[in-house]
C-alpha cells in the first residue's frame, strides 16, 4: 500500500453507519469531510474526542464540514454509544479494519508491555472534491478538535 499524500484523493469507501444505514465518503463530494479514526467505543479518550467533536458539531457544519467516526466496533456498539452521547454526526463500523488499512491508521501497538493491532487515533480533512487536505496521526484528545476546526477555516 503506498503512503496517502496531500492533494491526491482519500481512499473512497462504503461502511455500515450508527442508525443502520450505508454512508460511502464519495457522498460527501462538496462537502469537506472531517475523517477520524479512534480506537474503542465508551473508552475514555474516545468518549472526550466524541463529545469535543458533538460540542463543535456548529463550528464544523458552519463553515461546510461533516464529520464522520470510524472504529472498529459494531454498529450496535455504535447506535449505543451514539444515544448515550447524543453524537449528531455517523459512527461507521469498520469491524475487518480495510478502511483503517487503507488510511494507514491499522499499526502494531504497545500497552503494558504487549503488542497488538490496532487503531492509532488519527484524523484527515478531506476537501470538497475529495483529495486529502490536511491529516493529523497520534492524536492526542485535548485541543485537536479545535486544530481541526482551525484548519477547516483556514
């Protein structure tokens, strides 16, 4: 797999979405769309990053951005996750990770000691004609959806 690049286009791709319906990113064209990847529903770190980006949610949609999660857990964990938070935006199930792998985001990691695969919390902006604009890899929570809005009205 090569390496995304600014400017060429984001890996399309169609995921079973929070509320049961399909959501393909190339439904988006016009739009920007905001493309975050995070590891586990009802985590901590999970939980502030879904709820920074609901409480920006008007910041995002006024200047033309969606945002859109991805993780590999289960659309019902999803539509849960999604009540108990009031997340006005998708959840997309992406339980074989190929989305994650084709954004790069699906790495060994490390905790305690031991090694696993998973997600490394990251997101990408994606412009309106679908070319990655700007991407943002280990992610730490705290002011990123602020960077991220920054960006957008940059």
């Amino acid at each position: 797999m090569s390496e995304l690049q600014i400017g060429q286009p984001a890996p399309d791709f169609t995921l079973e979405a929070s509320g049961g319906k399909e959501i393909s990113l190339s439904d988006y064209r016009g739009r920007k769309v905001v493309l975050y990847f995070y590891p586990k529903d009802n985590t901590s770190s999970c939980t502030q990053e879904a709820c920074d980006f609901r409480d920006s949610t008007a910041g995002y949609e006024q200047h033309g951005a969606v945002v859109l999660g991805v993780s590999p857990d289960s659309v019902k964990s999803h539509d849960k996750f999604t009540a108990k938070h009031e997340l006005p935006f998708p959840l997309l199930a992406d339980p074989d990770h190929a989305v994650a792998e084709a954004y790069g985001v699906w790495q060994l990691k490390k905790m305690y000691g031991k090694e696993y695969e998973g997600i490394v919390r990251s997101t990408f902006l994606i412009d309106e004609d679908g070319n990655l604009q700007q991407e943002w890899r280990n992610v730490k929570v705290k002011g990123h959806v602020d960077a991220v809005l920054e960006a957008i009205k940059a």
